[in-house]
C-alpha cells in the first residue's frame, strides 16, 4: 500500500486548493481556529457571504488578516508569532482564559497541519520521536480534546513518498480518535468507525492512485 518513491511532478491540488476545498465545508458563524501552515491559508478562501470567528490560543477571538509588510504591530500576533491584525468587536482575554474556551468545547472547529494519521483517527503532529527532535506540542493537544470537530489538512504524503495517512502512528501522539475529516492533496477523506473513506477525489487523481500511497485500506465513497 506504500509508495516510497517521491513524486516529481505536481499531482492533484496545489496547497492553495487544498485550502480553499477545506474553507467551503465550514459553517457560517463557526468559531474557528487554525493551525500553523498550511491550515492558516484556510482564511483566504472562506466564501463570500460566510463569517467566520477566529480564535487563537494566545488570546485573541476575532482575529483579521495578516497586515502589509512592515505594517504590522510588533504586539499583536497570533500563536505562530506571525503579525496578524484585529477586526472589529475583537476580544482580547488572557491566555488562561483562552484554553478555557478550547477546554469548555466553545470553539466549532480547529484545522491543524499532521505527520501522521491513522485509520482510527489518532493524531501525530508534533514530533518524531527522534532523541533530537525539539518538543513543541503548542495547544495542539488541548485542541483537539477540546474543540468539537477536528480537520487535518496535509500532504497525503511526506516529501520522501511515504504516506501519512496509515494503518497506526508510529509517532508519537497528539491525540487519540480526534480526527474528523482529512484534507489533501489527492482527496478528501473521512474518518469513520471502519476506516478511512474516501469522500471526494482531487482533479485527475483517480481511487487506485489514491490506495497505492494510503498506508492503510481506502473504503470508496459511500453511496446513498
């Protein structure tokens, strides 16, 4: 099911369409929060007419965009240190205060970046393992404890061809069955009580291409 040869050619959705494809699946009015990487250019394509709420663990709810460079207030930044900007209403709280909103269940949805996923919707994003590897769980493991629906959005594998989506984690975790829903290059996929299934597959990307470098079975797309 492994495919440990690194792709040389562009195949399925860029990192920006990835993004895009995650932002129509969130509700309007949801309150949200982002990850670094990849999930925070969710926030670029959220389509018109939708509002969303950002939060972010350093405490802010109401998080804007990114400024211009160099306009940026030195002060105001999210948990990724990037400068962000505030919209208006937006509420500044201490950090305590923050992870009690993570804690209490009062965020909708959180997006996070992943090394591995398994099949049983445990989560791997924060670490190796490896005796050199630097620890920086961030709120990651609160988050997905807390918020009430989890999205992966990830290459479907690593810059090697190994896959990340896979039968168990061999890394260690961040969380256990907190996944949701996974976002990739090549399809999008849920997280099931008998596996991943496949929900939708990216632009000329077929299901056989798709199993070859999932690590763990691919259930094809459920028809109603």
């Amino acid at each position: 099911m492994t495919h440990n040869a690194p792709q040389t050619s562009i195949v399925g959705r860029t990192r920006q369409e990835m993004a895009k494809r995650l932002a129509q699946d969130i509700a309007n009015g949801s309150y949200v929060n982002l990850g670094i990487g990849i999930p925070e250019l969710v926030a670029r394509f959220v389509p018109e007419g939708r509002t969303l709420i950002y939060h972010t663990e350093n405490g802010l709810l109401g998080m804007g965009p990114s400024p211009e460079p160099g306009a940026g207030d030195p002060e105001l930044i999210n948990a990724g240190k990037r400068h962000v900007t505030a919209n208006p209403g937006a509420a500044f709280f201490h950090h305590a205060d923050s992870f009690a909103m993570i804690r209490g269940g009062h965020i909708d949805l959180c997006v996070l970046g992943a090394m591995q996923v398994s099949k049983d919707g445990d989560l791997a994003n924060w670490s190796t393992g490896a005796p050199d590897a630097i620890p920086a769980v961030g709120g990651a493991m609160d988050l997905v404890a807390g918020v009430k629906s989890v999205f992966v959005i990830t290459q479907h594998c690593t810059k090697h061809g190994d896959p990340k989506l896979v039968e168990s984690c061999t890394y260690p975790l961040t969380g256990c069955g907190v996944i949701d829903r996974i976002y990739t290059d090549l399809a999008v996929i849920d997280v099931t009580a008998e596996g991943f299934r496949l929900v939708e597959l990216s632009p000329g990307v077929d299901f056989e291409y798709v199993q070859e470098r999932t690590g763990a079975e691919l259930l094809p797309i459920a028809h109603t």
